[in-house]
C-alpha cells in the first residue's frame, strides 16, 4: 500500500487548513482512476479483496440502473408552484424508492474543479441500510448492503429523472460511489438531512449515519427545504465512540479549516489506506449511537430539551 500512495498528502488536495473558499478536486472515487493522485490507492479498493458472487451481482444490477436510457424531454413543461413541484417529491418515499427527499439550491463551492452544470437546483435523495447488514462492518457482508443501497439511490435519481423529463423539464442524475459533478453532504446539509457528525458522514435523528446519498439536478422550479439542527454537533464534540472505535485513529478529535469551512474531518492519509486493505469500511458509522435503530429520535428529544432549558 505504501507503494501506491502518491506524493501528495490527501488532506492537501482536500484542502485541509486553508481559509479560503474553493471548489473542491476529487481525492478519490474518481470514474477514471488514472486521473487523480490516489488513483492507484482507488484501484487496490477492488483488488485487496476479490468479490462474492452476491458482490458481483448487486454491482452488475446497478450498472443496469446507470446505463438505463431516460426518456427525451417533453415538449410541453408543467406549470405549477414551487411548493407543489416539492410536495410531489414524496411520491417516491411513498413508493420507496428512498427514505428521505430535500432540495436547495446548487453553490458554486459544491461543483467539483474541472465540472461545469448549467443546473441550478439539487435534489437530494437519501436511502437507509438494513442495520442488521451494515452492522457486520468491516466484514464483506457490510460492503454488499453498501452496494445494495449505492443502487437503490441511482435507481430513485435515474427515476425522479425520467419523471421530470416527462414532465418537460431537464433532470441529471449524480449517483456514488463514484464522483460525479458534485459533493453530496453540502447540499443534504443544506436541504434539513441533518448535520455533520464527527466521523465525517451526515447525521440524521432517524436514520442515523446509517444511510447513503444520490442526487438530481434540475432547472425545474422546486420550493428549497429547510437546513435544519437536531443538536448533533454539540453532541459529536463531547462524544468519543467513533473514534475510539476506528482502527487506523483517523477520526480528528477537534474541527479543521477545509477550504474556508471550520468542519469535523477525517484524515484521510491514515483513513484511506485501512478503506483500501479492506475494500471498505463503514465502522464508525455502525458504532455511532445515532445509527442504531430507534435510538436517534430519542436523542434529538433530549437535546432539544436540554437547549429548552438553557434558554
């Protein structure tokens, strides 16, 4: 592993202890290895370990889901509010083709350098683990359920997709692992997903870190959804079981400065090398008290409280 490891320290092109704000580059999970730094690093991910035949088929099912053609843009486009385009969003939580729906407005910072999107809102789309899968986390049983909900969240976004084009109006879809035009926890902040926890994954009351990320973008005009605090962040800064529970200690006890943003941070120079011998990972999200099933709501009551008090 020490042989693949670039020059250039990860943390670096993240940004790490700069002031000022820039689009970020793609660090890793980029479509084309041989395009960035720690390509050879993303290229042992699938090496290190070889895959199951139940790995070999949840990847093969959602490489049917991205290669799937959507339909031509209508000619005539729906009219209707803001609030309306937004409501009819829950059509696809009902169906469950998600768990979660939200959209806010796309920020120059979100776009990766090289990327270019005339695109002005996000949708985002938020899937959730079965526990008792992601739970067994380092062993391959958690990295099939990952690649299971992966494909879930590109079938939602391929489908709300080809629902906008019918409905006359343009939709991308922006599926993980892989990077594509944009980072996804910004604009889930944004949107009332939750809030960053510690170990650098999005927290969310009921679903815990427990979950994964697609998006759209859209021109279509969609009323944006609230950020929204649960009290996650003042907890994350007294907790330490994420990072007591990573092996390689890569979970930062205090805030960085990331491009411009004081933010929670995982080195990646120590985290990514344990991600790569194991082709995955997921433990801190597992050990996180907020993943674990009906624990969440319980906590956010709590805290509220405890903030009712202290007003």
């Amino acid at each position: 592993m020490v042989a693949r490891r670039p020059d250039v320290t990860g943390n670096a092109i993240n940004g790490v202890g700069e002031g000022a704000v820039r689009r970020p580059e793609v660090v890793f999970w980029a479509p084309n290895p041989d395009d960035i730094a720690f390509g050879d690093v993303q290229k042992w991910f699938y090496m290190a370990q070889p895959d199951s035949a139940e790995m070999q088929a949840e990847r093969a099912k959602r490489q049917v889901v991205l290669d799937a053609v959507l339909p031509d843009v209508n000619a005539v486009a729906v009219q209707q509010s803001g609030a309306a385009w937004t409501a009819s969003l829950d059509q696809f939580v009902d169906a469950g083709d998600c768990e979660m729906v939200g959209v806010t407005g796309l920020q120059p910072e979100w776009v990766f350098e090289g990327q270019e999107t005339e695109f002005q809102t996000v949708i985002m789309l938020g899937v959730q683990h079965d526990y008792d899968e992601v739970k067994h986390a380092p062993e391959f049983r958690a990295g099939v359920e990952v690649v299971r909900q992966y494909g879930r969240a590109a079938a939602a976004s391929k489908k709300i997709c080809g629902w906008l084009r019918e409905q006359g109006w343009d939709g991308e879809a922006a599926t993980g692992p892989m990077a594509g035009k944009m980072l996804m926890i910004p604009p889930a902040l944004e949107c009332g997903f939750g809030e960053l926890g510690k170990h650098g994954s999005l927290i969310n009351p009921e679903f815990g870190a427990s979950f994964r990320l697609s998006a759209v973008l859209t021109n279509a005009p969609f009323a944006h959804t609230p950020k929204r605090k649960f009290g996650i962040d003042e907890f994350c800064s007294k907790c330490r079981i994420c990072e007591d529970a990573c092996p390689p200690i890569a979970i930062e006890p205090d805030k960085k400065m990331v491009r411009g943003v004081e933010r929670w941070y995982v080195d990646f120079d120590t985290c990514i090398p344990y991600f790569a011998e194991n082709s995955g990972c997921a433990i801190c999200i597992v050990e996180c008290p907020w993943s674990r099933p009906g624990v969440g709501f319980n906590l956010a009551e709590k805290l509220a409280k405890r903030a009712e008090r202290t007003e």
